[in-house]
C-alpha cells in the first residue's frame, strides 16, 4: 500500500507543478503501476480518476467489483455502475459536478471512452497524454520492480537454453514458437509478447511474423522472446546457426556482438541514449555493415515490453540509475540472412548490470 501511496502522491505532486485538473487511467500499465489493479479493456467504461489533490477514485462495472475490491489498493474509493446505468453520471458525481479543464489521458484509452468522457469535462479542455508525466516515473525502477525485472530475466535465459536444446532442421518457426510460449508459461507467469522465430532469408527481417518455414541445415535462425514476472517483461534474442556457419555469417555475427558489447561499456561509463546508440552503430559501421542496421539500438522496458528510454539518435538525455532498457544491434542482408543480440541491461548504483546471462558467443547447433 505504501508503494502506491508514494506513486499517487508523486504523480499528484507532478499535475499540481503543471497545474493539471485530472488524470484518467484506463486498464493499462499505467492502471497497474498506480493501483495494483490488472484487467483488460472492453465496451464497459473502466477508469481511475485521480485529481490534483485528494481522494483518488475508481470508476467500475458492477460486475467487476470484487475483483476491483481484491486487486486495487484502498487508496481507491470504489463507485460502481450497472449496466442499466450510465457511467458517465457515476464519473460526474465521483467529480463532484466539477468540469476539469486540464484533463491528462491514458495513451491507450479507447477513443470510445474518451469521446464519452469529453461531455463530463470542461466545454474545451485541454488534453494531454500521461506519457509525459506518468512514463518519467516509471522511468526509474525502484528494488522491488528491478527485482522483478532479474527474475523475468532469469526466466528468459532458462527458456533460451531450453531452445538451444531443442531446435534442430525441420522443426518449424511456428512449432518452436509454440515451444517457447509453453516454456515461458512454466518458468514465468506468460508471455511479454509473441515469440519472433524468423529462420533463413526470413531472418534479415527484424520483426518477422513468424510463419511455417522449416528450418534447414546452414540457417540462421533468430529467436526474440520475452516473459512476464509480477507484470514485469523480459525481452531476449539470440541467433542460432544451425550446422557451420560460412565466412560471411561468422564475420556479420561477430561485428553485432562487438556492438553489443560496445554499448554495454558504453552506459556503463555513463553515456546519453544517442550515445549508446552510436557506440554500438560506430562498430557495425566500422565492419561494412552501418546500412544494414536498421533500427535503433534499444528501448526501455519495465511493465510494458517497450516504454522509455530509448537508446535512439536524437535521445540527449542521460541513461542514469534506476533505467533498465534492452541492448539489440543487428545486422539484416536482404535475401540472405540476419543477426540480432539483445539483452536486457540495468543502471544500479554500482554500474551496469546484465540481467541476461545466455551466451552471446556464436553457438552452431551441428
Ligand atoms: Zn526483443
Ligand atoms: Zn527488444
């Protein structure tokens, strides 16, 4: 309870600095980081309304009231709604009749929900979204979620090595994306996001949908996969050759773990997002390869599997303790193949710390 008096208390703090009215939560991370309560979006209009100041206030459907009474901290006063009812009177009278003017909405509240919620604020409030102000407190993780964010990456490397020990010629993308989901069902709670399972020519793909090719002798194959621990997120790749890599592959594998590495001593010494950007594109560039990677170098991650900070050119701002983000250079051959290396990294006071152990090193599954 304590924890999620200290973030109500922050992000009030934030809106009275900006001299914001209200902010309004719909199911999402957001809803979960500020009040423990977790569940999924519908027709029915579920929102946290969290003034200025003062009580803060959970809008639900009657039928999910025990659950909300369970999940939710009691910081919350309760106001249900039944079907036959109108939500937006409940919201109205939650409000006190008031008609907020500066209104902070969830980025993923359904627009049917905020349509509907314009005609209880002022006749033209102003809008913003809570990414600004919530997403630079969910910026740093304090012990408990990076606590959570190690087991999730345990997790990760456990099931990596479940895949070394099983993928083989033959078996299809889809099959071992079934495999890993299962896998991650076992060891964590469930998956953080689809499995990307992307083999051959469909490796230089980055975010390949994984299809039904099977693999074959000489592939690269890329597997990027992520679990949920405590409603933390893991996100891992690693590129497995199946039989003996040729020169090329060896020498495209070698240049995306230096850069790797690269960034990882580089937000070790303390560096901006730009620039743990470029000391991992400096590498590949330097190998032939800069066109070739094709995406930025990495994202944060915490309860969604990408939020900031983003490890991207034009990001001057500093990666500092409490950040946790991924490190994923690749390189992607059109028509040939690809290599993508990630890892999850985190800023602690002693520096930076893997919470990925897999091997990087090239592994050929002979
Ligand atoms: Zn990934
Ligand atoms: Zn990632």
């Amino acid at each position: 309870m304590e924890l999620y008096r200290e973030r109500i208390e922050r992000l009030q703090q934030k809106m009275q600095q900006e001299e914001l009215d209200l902010t309004v939560l719909g199911p999402s991370a957001n809803m979960f980081y500020f009040s423990g309560m977790r569940t999924s979006p519908d027709e029915r209009l579920q929102v946290l309304l969290i003034p200025a100041a003062g009580q803060p206030v959970a809008v639900f459907p009657q039928m999910y009231r025990k659950q909300a009474e369970t999940s939710l901290t009691s910081l919350y006063e309760i106001r249900d709604w039944a079907d036959s009812q109108d939500p937006l009177r409940v919201v109205s009278t939650a409000l006190g009749g008031r008609k907020p003017r500066r209104v902070v909405v969830d980025d993923t509240l359904w627009s049917c929900h905020l349509v509907s919620l314009l005609g209880v604020f002022d006749d033209v409030p102003s809008l913003a979204t809570v990414s600004a102000l919530a997403g630079s407190l969910r910026l740093y993780k304090d012990r408990h979620e990076l606590e959570l964010l190690r087991q999730a990456g345990e997790a990760a490397d456990q099931v990596m090595e479940k895949v070394r020990d099983s993928i083989r010629p033959g078996m299809t993308e889809r099959q071992l994306g079934a495999f890993i989901e299962n896998a991650y069902r076992d060891l964590a709670d469930d998956i953080s996001f689809k499995p990307i399972v992307a083999s051959g020519p469909h490796s230089a793909s980055p975010h390949h949908s994984t299809g039904t090719r099977a693999f074959a002798k000489g592939d690269f194959v890329v597997v990027d996969c992520g679990g949920l621990v405590g409603g933390y997120c893991s996100d891992i790749t690693r590129t497995f050759c199946l039989g003996q890599a040729d020169e090329e592959m060896r020498q495209v594998y070698k240049a995306v773990m230096e850069a790797n590495q690269a960034a990882y001593e580089a937000v070790g010494k303390g560096c901006s997002g730009e620039e743990a950007d470029a000391a991992a594109r400096s590498v590949i560039t330097n190998a032939g390869y800069g066109p070739r990677f094709i995406h930025r170098t990495g994202h944060g991650i915490g309860l969604e599997v990408h939020e900031a900070p983003y490890l991207v050119d034009g990001n001057r701002e500093e990666l500092a303790s409490g950040m946790v983000f991924s490190i994923e250079p690749g390189i992607y051959l059109d028509g040939s193949f690809g290599v993508r290396i990630e890892d999850i990294v985190a800023l602690t006071e002693d520096g930076a710390e893997q919470l990925n152990r897999f091997p990087r090193e090239l592994i050929e599954i002979i």
